[in-house]
C-alpha cells in the first residue's frame, strides 16, 4: 500500500475547530435574527383572546366596607330603602345626581331619586355612569376594559360598543387602575340592579381632572338615545359644622336650581353635576331636587358632616302631572314618617318589650308623646327573626289613633298571631320591626285578570281583592318575595280562599300604598 492512501490523522482537531466554528456562528446568526426579523411568520388574522383577556369581571372593592356584602342582607337593605322613598310620580328622569357615601349615610338620599326610575325600567337600557377618582390621581376620562362589573346582587355587562366610542374620544382612555378601588360607581349598581333587573348595561366613567364643557359634549350623543340614562356620583360639603353645612348645601340646591355652575368646595363630584347642568341647558332638562341630609341626621354627630342630596333631570317642556289622591296621600305619610318615625319606632319598641317581658299591652300617653300622634292611622306591624317572618297584625281602616294603633299591633304580633307561637324574650336581641303606614284604597276598574295585572305596579302597589264575605291584602312589601304579577296574585287569591287558577270579573279589587319604617339597624 502507498503511503499517499494513508488517513491524515494529524489534522482532523483542526476540522473539527472548522466544523464547530461554523455550528457556532450559524445558532448566533438564528438568535440574532430572531430578535430582529421585522415579521413573525404567524398572520394576525389567526389571532384569538388568551383565557386572562376574556370575560374579565371588576370584582367589588367596597363590598362590606360601604354597603352589605351579604346578598340576602344586601337585597333587605336596598328594598328598605326603596321603600321608605316617595312614591309620586314623575317624568321620565334622563339624568341623575346621586351620593356615593356608605349607605348607612346616604342611601336614603339616593333611594329617592332611584325610586322614580321604577315606572321606566323597561324603557332604561343603558346607563353611564360618571364619578370622580377617589384613589388614582388622572386627567381626563378612566374607561374600563372589564366585560362586566359584579356586585353580591350578581353581575352588571358593561356597554363594549358604547365604551369604545368614548375611547376614540379625545381625554378618554382605558385605565383600569382608576376602577379597581374607586367607589363613586360601585355604591350605584346595586340599586341599579333592584330597580331596572337584569336588562341593561353600563359605561362606568372615572374623571380626574377633566373640563365639564368637553364632558358635557361627549356625554350628549347619549342623551339623544331614548334608553340611556346617566348617573352622576356626588356628595356635596365636606367636613363643616352641622349649621355651616346646612347653609352651604342649601345655596348649592339653589345654584343647580338655577343651572349655575358649582366651585370645587362644593361638592365632592363638582365637575360631574356641572357637566350635568350644562346638558341640562342644552336638553332643556329642569332639575328637581328630591332629598338632601347630612351624616350629622343620621349619627347625631355634628362637629363634622358630610352633606348628601339627590336630584333628576326630567324634561322641563313637560307639565308636572299633578298628584293623584293616593299618590298626595304617599307624600303626606312620608312627611309624617320623615318627622315622626323615630317615636313610632319607640312606641313599638316598648310595646314589644312590654307583650314579651311582662305580658302587658303598652298605652301611650299624650303625655309622653307629641299630640299630633293620636290622630288616626292605620298601620301593620310586621316582625322579622333574622330575615324570616315571625308576626304581622295590622289595621286595615283609622278608627283610632295611630299610636295606639301600632301599640296595640305589636302586641297582637308578637303574642297573637295564630301563624306563629308567641315571641319569647330570648328571641328579641335578634326581631326587627317594621312599621307600614297605609294610605286610604283606590278602586281599581278592569276587564280581565289580564288588565288588572296591568295595572298593578310592583314594589309600589297593596292590593285588596274582595269577593263575598272572602278577602285577603298584601302589602307592597310582599313584592320582595313574590315579584313577579302573576303569582303575587296567585298568591293573594290563596290567602282569600280561592283556587290560584279561579278568577271572576266580580272580585274587587282596592290598590293602596305604604310608608315604611324601619327599625334602625346597628
């Protein structure tokens, strides 16, 4: 063999140098142009929403804190304080002023506007919501990207189409930081969801600092749409004396009455109502003020109070419809209870005490209690044990006066009701009492069972029926439980003694209104 056929085994390290220098600088040249090529190999029609992105729901931030986080607790509380609200009716409201406070301060303030919206609730499909930024310091407009809001009432979607309108707007821009703990929105869902259902949607908007005029021009589109309705979230003076606040709260109801635009000290969530004034000038929308307080009412605590007020605006061009009998009636027993509830409460108080403890009816004295007292009422006195039914007696017609009365109700309720033992006095730390104050009864004309449930106004209406020596009542409260018409009636035709299915153009039927009075809550 010729030494020239030999392997040169001497120079293969230097081969495998080349060879390894060669892979090293191909996997730099795949890395580098990895991180450079200007184009993925991947086309964005093919794009799909990553699980993170899709149905993102804005928990609660103030659950708990402002108002109930319990669901049960929550409704109660909510459809007390609806139901202590007038009843007269008006226009449709297109626009809102409403406090943002823990509810135990100010939601009686925002029942009375939230109340009003019942009568339209199936023509209310949208509501933007416009509330300052408490907790995130921003110009402009916080939008939110979340699919939904949620609440322990259950879950609100939130307008996507609407929302991307506002976001193609100059100032408005999509920050969910500015919604995760802001409050000035949260406190308005659940009213929301007790007065319209499940049936609507909203824009929540968080302005910081923001121009009312540029607001007020991107908000008025809305405005044309015969669906929408706008909330704006607002306390009105912070931290004065209880006599200071008064006068410096009442000149604000002065000046909105007037469409006058508000200064910063005013109210926490000035820029909102005069956003809401300037629409109201260019709408021709009239605002009426329905309620205002301070905490000072509810706390006794006067040194320092926060003002409350609530107001819609509803078209000014439209004659106020005048109160009828019974809604005129509605107004005067809110005043009464406004001013002599808590006596009421005392009165049934000591009454329930007294049935329980000793076994003895209580007598009010005029005495002890103001005269005004003893002119004639009728009333129901209903007691709860933690949320359920445990006695209610009440007076159909004012034969007698109303502090007797209710004296004399909360006794039979608590130790005469045939439905229930008497009450032991190991269960009263944990009764409730309400008080419901009726108004006189309307005849309601119909054709047909169909008609008559026509006719009827959840939340807002009692009904009598009446059919020979058979008759039984609801009161208004009972739409809580029974919501929707036709089983409340059903229900009603079973407390009388008839079939659920029996109806005869013979019965008839008396509509009447209450006042509530709840016992106050710790």
């Amino acid at each position: 063999m010729r030494k020239s056929d030999d392997i040169d085994y001497s120079r293969l390290p230097h081969y495998i140098f080349i060879a390894a220098a060669g892979i090293a600088l191909l996997v730099l040249n795949w890395f580098y142009f990895d991180d450079h090529a200007s184009s993925n190999s991947e086309v964005i029609n093919t794009y799909s929403l990553r699980d993170e992105d899709m149905n993102k729901t804005r928990i609660p931030a103030v659950a708990g804190l402002f108002y109930p986080a319990d669901i049960y607790q929550l409704s109660n509380v909510v459809d007390g304080y609806l139901s202590q609200a007038s009843s007269a009716l008006t226009p449709r409201p297109h626009m809102m002023v409403v406090p943002h406070a823990g509810y135990q301060y100010s939601a009686a303030v925002a029942a009375s506007a939230y109340k009003k919206l019942l009568p339209f609730q199936k023509e209310i499909k949208k509501v933007i919501l416009i509330g300052p930024s408490h907790r995130v310091a921003l110009r402009g407009v916080a939008l939110s990207s979340a699919a939904s809001f949620a609440t322990p009432l259950g879950t609100v979607p939130t307008d996507s189409a609407l929302t991307a309108g506002f976001a193609a707007l100059p100032g408005f821009n999509y920050n969910d930081l500015a919604h995760a703990d802001e409050h000035s929105l949260e406190v308005q869902l659940p009213f929301l969801q007790k007065v319209l259902g499940k049936k609507f949607t909203i824009v929540p908007l968080v302005y910081g600092q923001a121009d009312p005029a540029d607001l007020a021009a991107a908000l008025a589109p809305a405005l044309a749409r015969n669906d929408t309705l706008l909330v704006f979230s607002a306390d009105l003076s912070h931290y004065l004396d209880y006599g200071t606040a008064k006068a410096v709260d009442s000149l604000t109801a002065e000046m909105v009455d007037r469409k006058q635009a508000l200064e910063s000290h005013q109210s926490c969530g000035a820029t909102g109502i005069n956003t809401a004034l300037l629409l109201a000038k260019k709408f021709a929308f009239q605002p009426r003020l329905l309620d205002m307080a301070n905490s000072g009412d509810v706390t006794g605590e006067r040194d320092s109070v926060v003002g409350y007020a609530s107001w819609i605006f509803d078209k000014k061009d439209q004659p106020e419809k005048p109160l009828s009998p019974l809604e005129q009636e509605v107004e005067n027993l809110h005043y009464f209870a406004k001013h002599y509830g808590t006596k009421l409460m005392q009165i049934a108080e000591t009454a329930l005490s007294l049935a329980v403890k000793d076994g003895r009816r209580f007598e009010p004295s005029r005495r002890d209690f103001d005269d005004i007292l003893f002119n004639k009422g009728a009333a129901f006195v209903t007691l709860t044990e933690n949320g359920n039914l445990r006695g209610c007696i009440g007076t159909l017609l004012p034969k007698e006066a109303v502090a007797l009365d209710i004296a004399a109700n909360t006794y039979a309720a608590a130790v005469e009701d045939s439905r229930f033992d008497p009450v032991t006095a190991d269960e009263l730390p944990n009764l409730k009492i309400s008080i419901s104050l009726l108004t006189g009864y309307e005849p309601v004309t119909y054709a047909s069972e169909e008609d008559l449930l026509n006719q009827l106004q959840p939340g807002v209406d009692g009904l009598v029926i009446r059919d020979g020596d058979r008759q039984a009542l609801f009161l208004p409260s009972v739409w809580a439980q029974l919501p929707d018409k036709q089983e409340f009636l059903n229900n009603l035709k079973l407390k009388a003694g008839f079939s659920p299915s029996f109806w005869s153009n013979q019965i008839k039927a008396y509509r009447f209104r209450t006042v509530e009075i709840k016992q106050h809550e710790d």
